[in-house]
C-alpha cells in the first residue's frame, strides 16, 4: 500500500518553509474513507437525501392529517417573507381555514421571572392528561442582531414537549410590539386546522406592551409574583384593564401566606377596574406550578368564562371584532412597507434626516416632504 503523500496548501506563506506544519494530505483511491469500490471522482456514487418539494395540497392535507413534520413546515413556511412563500401559505390558509376557530385561545403575559413557562408546562400537562389537544405559541424575545429567539422556551418545557397530544412552536417576536409575532395568528389557525383544541400564547412579558395579545385570544391571563411592591403598579395597571383573570404564581412553601395576601390585595384592585370581558368578573386566583396546585381550579375558571360568554353571545363578538382588527393591522403593515420600500422615498431620506439633525428641517416638515413624494410618484 502506497503512503499518501503530504502537500503545502495553496495558503501556506511562502516564505514559511518547512516551518510551516500544516499539510493536505493525498486523497486515497477508491473512496473517502478506504473502502474498495467506492469512488470520490464525481458524484454518482455519493448518497444524497433528496428533498420533495411541498406543494399547498401538501401541506394542507399533512396539516388535517395532523402530520406534526408538515404542520412545523407549514408554520416557517407562514412566517416566510420571500414573496412566493407567502402566495403558498395564503393559498394554504384559505383552504385550512374552514377548519379554523374551534379552539380555546389563551394569552398568557406577566413580569419576566413570573414563571409563565413553567406555569404553562404544568396547564399543558394537566390538559393532555385530560384528553386535550394543547399547542404553545412561545414567542420569544428577538435577538438585535441574529432576529432569532434568546430564550428558547421550548428547551424549559420538558415534559410537555414529550406529550403526544402537545406541540410547542418558539417563535421570535421580531421586535414587534407587545412581543407577539406578525405571524402569530395565522400559526394559531393552522395549529387549530391540525386538531389542536387548545392554543396557549406565551408573550415575552415586558409590561404596557403586552396588551397586543388581549387582540388574538379568547382569555387573557395575567400572572404576577408576590412582593412585587408599588413600583410596579405603573407597568401592570394597563395590563390588568385587560386581564380576565390574574394569577399569583408559585403560592408554595414559605410563600404561600404571601401570595394569599398577594390575591386579597389584588381583588381590592380589581374591585374598582372595569371589567375586560362584558359580563364576566375578573378575579385573582393563586397556584403553584411547581407542585400543581390551584392548576385545575385555573382552567376550570377558563371554561366556566367559555361557557358564559358563548352564551350571551360576547364570545363570537369579541372574535369577529379581532378578525376585523387583523385585517386592518395588516393593511397599516403593508402600507409602512409600501413607503419604506418606495424608491423616491428612499431616494432623499437620507438628505432629509440629515436636513433635521442639523436643524434645517423640523419634523413635521420632515414627515410632510417624505408623504408628499410618496404620494407625487405613486
């Protein structure tokens, strides 16, 4: 057997010499690791996976099927912004979406640290144990540079990602506001479409912002921690307006005497705010998620809202009020990207920005010559 023989690279220093250690070492005849018969010169003998392209009767049927692979392909394929995936993913959805709006939507928000992962980890498992069907929608906060997700909430949902009746979707927030994802709807009404009855929306949690999802569910949970003091009430008064229940996590241990006098003080506030839900009366509850108490009583409350409002009719009402308030936030969407996009627009921005850093310009002048050249060169 011949002994391969060692060459420079092309990127060795020239003036390096035998210095220099690294070498390329000869290729072995035959094959990439020895073996008789087999051969590196072309690619005829190189097993390759090979890839079918998905067509929108693909998708939709995977998704009815309840195929989870397809049903995740599905989902990036909506949250794809290259012009011929979002011709797909619309066709895709207007066929899915007669098997639409069967499910319970719930938002769930609350102060980073309040345990909304763990406490949706301890739901979801209650309610597959149960027979549900449960999909997490986590959006996450998105990184400034990579866009991606940072926190990875499906990673700190263990055992309910290995539930066969649960599917846990991270998705990056892109830094829209309120932390819910553009996508976020349609993701909601193809996880419906694959049989899902249950849809839990886990925002990022940051405050004010946060009412964006009281837009896209059913019921609106807040959770909130005990001791959290009055500097906080700024930040959760807003959210609370629109909250159909708040809960105080992690009543356990030494802090369960707190969060009972957590929930008594919330109730006194609660007490003097307007109701989110016409009819129906928001209260405090508490639960642990580590041990699983006061988890059922939480979802019992759930239903017993569904069972209200379908029956006065505020249910339907507040669904097809968001399906008209999505319908317009899209179209503020594609107008804000119609002007960022416009070539005139884009022209002399920069002349204009620097026109108002140097105070030439005044914002409102700003604002009237950037319309105005949209408008002149439509």
């Amino acid at each position: 057997m011949m002994t391969p023989k060692k060459q420079r690279p092309e990127w060795a220093p020239l003036e390096s010499g035998d210095a220099f250690t690294s070498f390329v070492m000869e290729g072995v005849e035959g094959g990439h690791d020895g073996m008789p018969g087999q051969s590196t010169r072309g690619s005829a003998n190189v097993i390759r996976p090979v890839y079918r392209r998905l067509s929108v009767e693909d998708y939709v049927k995977g998704v009815l099927a309840g195929n989870r692979t397809i049903l995740a392909q599905a989902i990036t394929l909506i949250e794809s912004n290259a012009p011929a995936h979002v011709e797909m993913a619309q066709e895709a959805l207007k066929q899915l979406l007669p098997h639409t709006g069967r499910a319970m939507r719930v938002g769930i928000t609350g102060v980073p640290g309040s345990g909304k992962s763990t406490f949706i980890e301890a739901l979801g498992c209650m309610l597959c144990a149960q027979g549900h069907k449960v999909a997490v929608l986590a959006v996450d906060p998105s990184s400034t540079i990579t866009r991606g997700s940072i926190l990875g909430d499906k990673t700190r949902m263990d055992a309910l990602s290995r539930k066969k009746h649960a599917f846990i979707r991270p998705s990056p927030s892109g830094g829209t506001l309120g932390g819910v994802a553009r996508k976020s709807q349609e993701t909601m009404l193809v996880c419906e479409a694959a049989g899902f009855d249950v849809v839990l929306i886990e925002t990022v949690g940051v405050g004010q912002s946060e009412v964006t999802v009281r837009s896209m569910v059913d019921f609106f949970l807040l959770l909130v921690l005990t001791g959290a003091g009055d500097e906080l009430q700024g930040i959760k008064r807003g959210v609370m307006e629109l909250a159909d229940a708040l809960v105080i996590n992690k009543a356990d241990g030494d802090n369960r005497l707190r969060a009972q006098s957590t929930k008594a003080e919330y109730d006194r506030i609660l007490h003097y705010l307007q109701p989110a839900t016409e009819g129906w009366i928001t209260r405090a509850f508490t639960c642990s998620s580590l041990t699983g108490e006061g988890v059922e009583e939480i979802w019992a409350v759930i239903e017993d809202f569904r069972e209200k409002t379908v029956k006065s009719g505020v249910f339907y009402d507040r669904r097809r009020a968001q399906i008209l308030d999505w319908v317009y936030t899209m179209v503020w969407e594609h107008l804000r990207i119609r002007f960022l996009n416009h070539p005139g627009v884009a022209a002399i921005t920069p002349k204009v920005e620097q026109d108002v850093l140097n105070g030439k310009l005044s914002a409102t002048m700003a604002v009237r010559e950037l319309i105005d050249t949209f408008e002149r060169q439509k």
